[in-house]
C-alpha cells in the first residue's frame, strides 16, 4: 500500500502486481499479455 501525499490517503493499487506474491488468501494473480 501506498499513500498519497496529495489527498492524505492510502492508495490501495497502482497495478504494479507486487501484492500478488504476500496475498495471505492466494487469490491474486499478474497476468501479463502483450500488445
């Protein structure tokens, strides 16, 4: 999780997919496609 300084709230995603590999649950996944 991220926080922005602009509005002073967390910004939950960014599509960066780093949270897939620490989701506790293992429901998420990055799909990557190209194009």
């Amino acid at each position: 999780m991220f926080w922005n300084e602009e509005v002073n709230k967390p910004l939950i995603c960014i599509h960066c997919g780093y949270c897939a590999d620490f989701c506790p649950h293992g429901v998420l996944k990055v799909k990557t496609t190209s194009g």
